[in-house]
C-alpha cells in the first residue's frame, strides 16, 4: 500500500509556494500601508507618538493575523486535497489490493405483488421480472460484487424471490 506522502509528490512543493506567496504579499501589503509621520508634524509631540505607535502595532498585528490565516486556509486545503486523492484513504483488502468502495450502488424494491395482501410471494408477473432482472443486471451493469435483499418475514419475501 502507498504512504500518504508519495500518492500526491506535487501537493507539498505547491503548498509551500502557495505559502511563501502568501507571506510575500503580506508583507508587501505591510510595507505599502505602513503608517508615516507627515513631515510637517513633530515626532516629538506624546500624542503624536502614541498615535503613531498604535498605528504600527495595528498594522503588525493584521499582517500576523493574515499570515496565520492564509497559512491555515493552505494547511486546511492541502490536507483537504490529500484526503480526496490520496490512494490511503482506501481500504486494504486480504488480498494486497486497495478497496476504494462501490463503484454503483442499485436499489431496487420487490417485483410485482399478487394483490392478496396475505400472499407473502411474488405475483406471475413479479416472477417473470425477477428472471428477466438477472440477466438485464449483469449485462447493463456487470456482474454485482454483493446482492442484499429485506429479511424473510411473516407477510414477505418477495425481496428474496426478486433477488
């Protein structure tokens, strides 16, 4: 069976450029909206530089929350694309070979009833469509890994008859 880690050998290289993308528009982002003192204003001033200071902490602390964030919205899509590709998330088999699951799933409900309603089996008719069923199912669909049919009952098993 594959690791997780060679089913998907591109993910990781483009995850971490979506990253690294990621941060260098952040921080030129950062840069471009960095506050500035006008010229003609003292930075001596307490006000002014207190203002200042918020201004700058303000700024650093929506660059680091973005940055956490697009980081996360990465991990959580690279993690995301590695469970819907992967080959790992297959179940092993007794076999050696990966199950992935059905491929067709058919529901199908009894064939036709007689009418009398204390009849448990299948009608004539019922019967023929039932005969006709196994072979219209093998040659439409292929050959059927598993059949499930409802329970024998007291009052039917016309699921059982159709099967």
């Amino acid at each position: 069976m594959t690791s997780n880690k060679s089913d998907l050998p591109w993910l990781k290289p483009l995850a971490l450029l979506c990253a690294a993308a990621w941060m260098a528009f952040i921080a030129w982002r950062t840069w471009q909206g960095w506050p500035h003192l006008p010229v003609d204003i003292s930075a001596n001033d307490a006000d002014t530089r207190a203002a200042f200071n918020v201004a700058r902490l303000n700024q650093m602390m929506n660059a680091a929350i973005l940055t956490i964030v697009g980081l996360l919205v990465v991990f959580a899509a690279t993690a995301l694309i590695r469970r819907i590709f992967s080959s790992s998330s297959c179940v092993p088999m007794a076999d050696g070979q990966l199950w992935t699951g059905p491929r067709r799933i058919l529901l199908m409900r009894h064939a036709e009833k007689t009418g009398d309603p204390d009849d448990i089996h299948l009608s004539k008719q019922g019967d023929k469509r039932a005969k006709k069923l196994a072979t219209y199912i093998p040659e439409t669909f292929g050959i059927p890994d598993y059949i499930f049919a409802a329970a024998r009952s007291k009052r039917s098993i016309r699921s059982i008859e159709t099967m």
